[in-house]
C-alpha cells in the first residue's frame, strides 16, 4: 500500500537498556518515525552483551537481541553522566517527541531524566517509560527480567505440568508485550497532544502487562474465588486441546465442540462418538491420558501434513507445531512477504516485517553500530561543529 | 485525581466493532479503555461468547448470558447494538453507522465481509475516510486463508510452543493462549498508526493484519539465531542462555516457588553471601560455570529458599539487588499491594448491580489515563442509542426493525441451559489448585468491592 508512513514527522529519544523499552522505541521506527539510540560510550547498551551471535562468540557489533531490538533506529553515544553529554541531550530534546526510558525512578533521578525534569522545559515532550514493576508503588525500584515479570503477573503459576515447577515460556513475550502497550501509550499520548497542549508521561509495567495476558485466571478469582493451577499441554474448559506427537513431529490438535463425533469421522476411532467417558469437554479432560493414547494410535500413523490438512478440511482448527526453519519455508508467510533479509556486522539475517507492513517503513534499516551517527545528529540536531564534536569524543561524552 | 484531565486520549474516535471472542474484542477493550466510543455489534442469533466459561459467583441467573465473566472482562468500555448484518435492513443501518464513525474492526474469516458485501471496498463509498481493520488467523491472502485459527493454535503455529518446554520434554503449549491478545494489541497499533496518517491527509485504508504474522514478533531473535548458526535452541525450562541461575525455586508451603533470575557474578555474589554460601560464589564465579552446574546451584539455593516464605525469600534478595519475585497465584496478584498503590485495579460492575477488580488501562498516562469508561454492556443495551441519537431513526422504524428480528435486546436463538460450573471437577482435574471460600469477603475488605450475599449457595454446596 502506498503512503507516508504514520510517524515520519515524529522523532524519538530512545535512551532505554531493556527488551521491553528497545522494542517500543523500535515500533516507532517501524511506523517511520526517526528514532535515536542514545548509549552509553564504549559500553553501549548492555543488550549488546546479550545473544544470540555468530558462532556464540560475544561482540557487541553482532548480538541478534541488539539486531532486533534496534532495526529502524539511528545510533549516538553520549554520558547522560557528565555535564556536557547532559546539556547535549537537552538540545537533541529540544527537537524531539519521545523520550523512551527504561532506568529505574533513582537512576532517572540521577541521569536527570525524570518526566518532572523533562517536562518543565519540554511540556510538549511524551516521556515513556517501560520497567519491571513501573514508576510507583513500593515495589518500583525491584529488578527485573522476564521471569521475575510472568511470576509475579501470575502467568508462570498456571504454566506447566501438575505436580510440577512452574514453566517460563521461551523468550521475552511479556517484555515484548510490554513494549506494545508502551508504543499505544505513547502514540495515544501524541494524538491527544494538540488538545491539552503539552506531552506527558506514559508508565509501563512489564508485570501488569503480562498480569493483561493473564487477566481470565484473574476473573476466576473475583467471580468465583478459583485459584488457577497447571494442567500442562491441555486446556482447562475440555479436551483435546492440546499438542500431540505424530510422525515427524507434533502438532496441535484442537477441538472445541461439546460431541466428539467428528474426531471420529476424522481418526476412524469409535470410541470417539460412543464411550461414555468421552462425553462431554469436562469428562475428557479428566479422562485426557487414555483420549490422548487413543489419539496418539492416529497420530503417529501420519504425518503433521496430513494431520492439520485433515482437521482443517473438516473445519478443526488444527496447527502445525512449528519450528523456526519451517515457519521461513511456511508457504502462507512467504506468500504473504512476512519475512525481510537483513545485512549487518554479524552477516544477513532473515526476520519478521512488522505484522502492520502496511503502515511500515518500505526496508528496515539495520541496528546502528555503537555511535555510528554522532556527527550527523550532534551537528544536524544538536548544531555542533567538527571541532567541539572532536572535543566531546576525546573527553569521552560521545 | 487532582490536576487530571478528565479528557480520554482517544475521545472523539467512534469505533464499529464486528469482533468476537477475544483477539478482537482485547483491541477494542483497549480502544474503549482509552476514550474511544467502541459499539460493539452482535447479531441477534449469534450473541459473542456470553454463554461461555462461568457466571459471577457461580449463579448464571435469570439473564445467563448476562453473566459470563469472560464476555465482561473482554467487553467492558464498550456500547452494545444488535443488528443482522443479513438482512438488507440491518445492512442500511450499518452503513449509516458506518458514514459517521472512524474505524470498522472485525476478525471473521476473510470470506465473511465480502460475502455480506460489507466489505472495505463497499463501505468506502459511505465513508472515503474510514480504517477497516481486519485481523484474521492467517491474513486475507494467501494459501491459508481461510484455516481455522484460535489463540492457542497460533502459539503452536509461532514456533513459540516448539521453544518452551522443561528440559528433554516435549514442546508445551502456553496457559493462557497468548496469540489473541497479541494479535490485539498489534491491532490497535494498527488502528493508531492510520488514524496518525489520516490526521496528515492521506485518508481511509483497509489494513490487513493476520495474527499469526503479530505473535511471531514475539521469536523475533530466534529466527536471527537461525539464520547466524542454523539451530533452533534446546528446550530449556526455565534457564535463560544470558542469566545464570535462573529458575523457580521452591518455597516454604505447598506448591509455592520464587523466581530467581541471576544477571551479573555481582548479583551472584550478593545472592550466596545472603544465604550463606559464599564458597559457591567461589566455586561458580562465572555465568558459564553456573550454567554447567545448574543442578548443583539450585540444590544449594533450594535449601535456603525452600524453608521460607516466597514473599520474604523475594523481598530478601531485591533488597540485595537480585531479580526474583514469588510466582504469584491468581489470588495473590488480586491482593498484590504493590499494584493497589499503583492504582492498577479498578472496580467495574457487573450487571446484579456487584462490583468486582479488573485490572485497568495497559498503560499509565499522567494526564489523560485511560480507564474503564462502562462496564461489559448487556445484549443490546445501546440500541435506543444507537439508533435513535446517533443515526436519528425515528420510534417506529425501531419498531420495524425489532419485528423483523434484525434487532433485539436478547439472543434470538436457544441458548443453553446454564448450570453452574461443578467446582469439584474443576478440583479433580487440576484446572483449580484451591477455591477460596473468603474471596467475597477479602474483595471487600481490600477493594471495597459492593458484593451482596449470594442468592444462592452453589459456590460452597457444589464443594
């Protein structure tokens, strides 16, 4: 589709160290806004230090975290710290939208960037910030990561298997959802903007926003007083809804419908349509082992192919279990152009566009190298001369 | 509160809402959270939902599909119009509902709006200027277009189920599907990002957005780590290829865990000098020499943590620098007094007049918050609005409409017959740990929920 992106006249300060806070900044690029990665000298952003890498060997010119966090984004360095890096980041404010925050409320009260501070010379100016536990309460100055996020949302209780330690899901999901909702915040911020005549601040837990994800185990609580547990692969309203083995791999076989009649049809199994312990979602479940070894003489006769392209012939919202390879061959994705090569330092890697491609930058633009645009942004924004920019690098502000 | 714009970001934006089940209606619940008028639209024999899951309290009522806790959580902030979109009645009134509002939202299959002739190219000659958002499965395009998809399908689908799971398992599915709501969420950044390009003159768009294009964002640095070494990670329960430890580690009582998450031999070093073992800080000084030990890391900090309350053994270590938290239940995410000082509940009421908490708008803003602007309305319950003082029609041609069943203020079809959920099978299979007999009372005292004594005693007589 064709058209300006929605954010191309919009610029973003993203001074972040997080999954979650990178990702928002990173969002806003991909809607065309000009987002600058503000690091540390030398240092840079510790998600520099984090993988994957070529080969597992650490650099911080080629972590695939940093790669992704930061696509669409330009790059600075610059000491918040010092006088002089300070001051400079207030002349970048000056032209800027968006501040993205990530620090904790002492840090930011340290580095100056406290939305109070900000704001009394930049009332126009939207201030994120995305942290473990948010900008208030008492547990605002708590470290976090991801598992520290979906245990105390109350995610990580209700996943795994019974009897067993609760299990993290694979990845940054809820940094990353986090992230999401801080990028809703910040563009409905900028929409209001005009009416109330100033900017403001957007404040974003990364445990509220999983406790979002988690809020139906919630409602078993308030409405009924249910505390949620683990069941494992399965669903807690009936079965089969879960992932089974099957020839050459394992798929997801769901079906939600009170009668089993159709698995049946499907699987050749009359047990199916006809056993009194198959009767309803409820009773299934409870008898989910012995419907699961019926289930499994089916599946394992067949491929996951012929498995989802049965189910989904006969309306059965059946999926594949897929992995990463399979997903870049994936016939609906690579129909659709889900998938863009990127070069950078570390080699060309292929990722997912932004879902909203329609409203996204035509290519991405790779992460920037550790300041790899300090003179063009210091001088373009910040109106410095080849002689002060000289000056700053040799004292270690940029 | 003081010095708070009582003005909601998105006032002004009027929002038509054909969605249904839950990625849909989570976008718009976020919508409506933030200040947009949000009508949501059932058809009189296809009501969204509200029959499913339970009742509050476990009493389903006179009105049962007034009373899914399910349908109220996922459809709060919003109005309510039934219409039949078949009929060419209930068509009229769409487009004229369609000629003054900003956004057309809905997650059918792509075959369903075409089918109607409801779709964008139709509707863009009653409104040039109108976002049509369609959120399918699988897109609008493509060879599996039309393929079933529910939330938990598109997390196996991801490559996130084929990534989570404990150590030499199989691949485990997530507890909570979480493909509905992150297809949502990228659904209203959709809906944002074309209202910021109309604003700048460019006009309606139809965006297609298929959910399972949204989750994958979520294995973004999985697919770079294929691509730089042609390997998909182990299944690795709860360890991290960063942070070592990390682990959920077992607390004094039944069934209770900390989460411990170790991000610098600084963190570590703290960590054993708080339980007092500062010989394994020595013995495992590095990340690496922790990840290769972890059974022996784990066996030392489960004695200490397993002796202690998770709430203490997580207050212990923050307050030495270390990330951890208790793995909270349901129940102590509802009671958490650091989200009660944040302000992240809010009460919303429910249609026998109680209230209960949900948690609120996704993000805080400090001038113009978000917040739950009504409760999940009932079946209908906008229609004289709609109808009457948006569209102007005048109390006959109502009338009409309601004897033609295009619409209705209950479901047109045989609903059925709602018993109240057997708390005790929900016991044996393990879907429910515990069922608090106090909960009525601890919302009270904490939230100062209103909750009158039940009607009935189903919740305590069905244990």
């Amino acid at each position: 589709m064709s058209g300006a992106t929605p954010l191309s006249r919009c610029r973003v300060l993203d001074v972040s160290e997080s999954v979650g806070a990178s990702y928002c900044a990173r969002l806003l690029g991909d809607m065309g806004a000009d987002v600058i990665k503000v690091e540390r000298p030398a240092l840079g952003d510790p998600t520099r230090r984090r993988g994957p890498f070529p080969g597992g060997v650490p650099d911080l010119e080629m972590s695939g975290l940093f790669l992704w966090l930061n696509l669409n984004k330009r790059g600075v360095t610059l000491d918040l710290r010092s006088t002089a890096g300070s001051s400079l980041f207030r002349s970048l404010c000056a032209s800027a939208d968006v501040v993205v925050t990530s620090q904790l409320a002492s840090e930011l009260e340290v580095l100056g960037l406290t939305y109070d501070e900000l704001s009394a010379r930049f009332p126009l100016l939207v201030v994120a910030s995305v942290t473990g536990f948010g900008l208030s309460g008492p547990n605002a100055e708590y470290a976090s990561t991801e598992i520290i996020a979906a245990a105390t949302s109350g995610q990580l209780f209700i996943q795994g298997d019974r009897g067993q330690p609760p299990l993290k899901t694979a990845g940054q999901p809820f940094e990353h959802a986090a992230g999401v909702h801080a990028a809703i915040g910040i563009l409905s911020a900028l929409w209001v903007r005009d009416a109330i005549g100033r900017g403001q601040l957007v404040d974003v837990a990364v445990q509220e926003s999983a406790a979002h994800f988690t809020q139906m185990a919630m409602t078993w609580y308030t409405h009924l007083g249910v505390i949620q547990g683990r069941i494992g692969s399965r669903m807690p309203f009936g079965h089969p809804f879960t992932i089974l083995p099957c020839l050459d791999g394992y798929v997801a076989i769901t079906h939600l419908p009170q009668s089993t009649e159709m698995l049946t049809v499907l699987t050749g199994i009359q047990a199916f349509s006809s056993d009194p312990r198959f009767l309803d979602p409820l009773d299934r479940l409870q008898h989910a082992n012995e419907m699961d070894e019926l289930l499994m003489q089916w599946t394992m006769q067949h491929t996951k192919d012929e498995i989802v392209q049965q189910g989904q012939q006969l309306r059965m919202a059946f999926d594949y279990v897929n992995e990463i390879p399979e997903l870049l061959e994936d016939e609906q994705l690579t129909d659709r152009g889900a998938f863009e090569a990127i070069d950078f330092s570390g080699g060309t890697v292929t990722v997912p566009r932004p879902p909203f491609r329609m409203l996204a930058v035509d290519s991405m633009r790779r992460a920037p190298r550790l300041g790899e645009h300090n003179w063009d942004v210091f001088s373009d924004l910040a109106g410095c001369g080849g002689e002060e920019l000289f000056w700053l690098e040799a004292a270690g502000v940029i | 509160m003081a010095g708070k714009s009582q003005r909601l970001p998105l006032e002004g934006i009027r929002v038509v809402d054909l969605t249904r089940v839950w990625a849909g209606p989570y976008a718009t619940r976020i919508l409506g959270d933030l200040g947009a008028e949000v009508i949501k639209i059932e058809a009189p024999f296809l009501p969204d939902g509200r029959t499913g899951g339970y009742a509050l309290d476990n009493e389903p009522g006179d009105d049962p599909w007034e009373s899914s806790g399910i349908y109220q959580k996922n459809n709060r902030s919003k109005r309510s119009l039934t219409l039949d979109l078949r009929q060419p009645e209930g068509q009229d009134v769409f487009k004229k509902l369609v000629a003054i509002s900003d956004v057309v939202i809905e997650n059918y299959s792509p075959r369903v709006m075409p089918q109607l002739g409801l779709d964008y190219a139709h509707l863009r000659e009653v409104n040039p200027a109108l976002i049509f958002v369609s959120l399918p499965g699988f897109g609008a395009s493509g060879p599996q277009k039309d393929w079933l998809a529910y939330g938990t399908t598109l997390d196996s689908h991801s490559g996130l189920v084929s990534l989570t799971g404990y150590q030499d398992g199989p691949p485990h599915r997530m507890a909570i599907a979480i493909g509905d709501p992150v297809g949502g969420m990228y659904g209203v950044l959709a809906v944002m990002g074309a209202l910021f390009r109309r604003r700048a003159g460019d006009g309606g768009s139809h965006l297609d957005l298929a959910q399972s294009e949204a989750l994958i964002q979520f294995v973004g640095p999985f697919f770079i780590d294929w691509s730089m070494n042609g390997r998909m990670p182990d299944r690795a329960g709860n360890r991290d290829p960063d942070y070592a430890p990390q682990d959920c580690f077992p607390c004094a009582g039944d069934d209770e865990w900390v989460a411990i998450s170790v991000t610098s031999d600084v963190e570590w070093r703290s960590l054993c000098g708080l339980i007092g073992e500062s010989a394994l800080a020595l013995e495992y000084p590095t990340a690496r020499d922790r990840r290769a030990s972890h059974e022996d890391v784990v066996r030392h900090i489960s004695r200490w943590t397993s002796v202690r309350p998770k709430m203490d053994v997580a207050a212990a270590l923050q307050a030495v620098g270390v990330p951890a938290g208790p793995v909270n239940t349901s129940r102590d995410v509802v009671f958490d007094p650091h989200l009660a000082v944040r302000g992240a509940f809010e009460l919303v009421s429910h249609p026998d007049g109680s209230t209960r908490p949900q948690i609120g708008p996704m993000a805080h803003l400090s001038e113009t918050p978000g917040r739950v602007t009504r409760p999940a309305p009932r079946f209908g319950a906008d229609n004289a609005y709609v109808l009457g003082k948006l569209l102007g029609l005048d109390a006959e041609r109502v009338a009409e409409l309601e004897a033609l069943k295009v619409i209705s203020d209950q479901p047109l079809i045989p609903l059925p017959d709602r018993q109240p959920i057997k708390l005790e099978r929900w016991l044996q299979v393990g879907t429910a740990v515990r069922v608090d007999p106090e909960y009525r009372e601890l919302l009270r005292e904490q939230h100062g929920a209103t909750i009158p004594e039940p009607t009935t005693s189903s919740a305590r007589t069905a244990l």
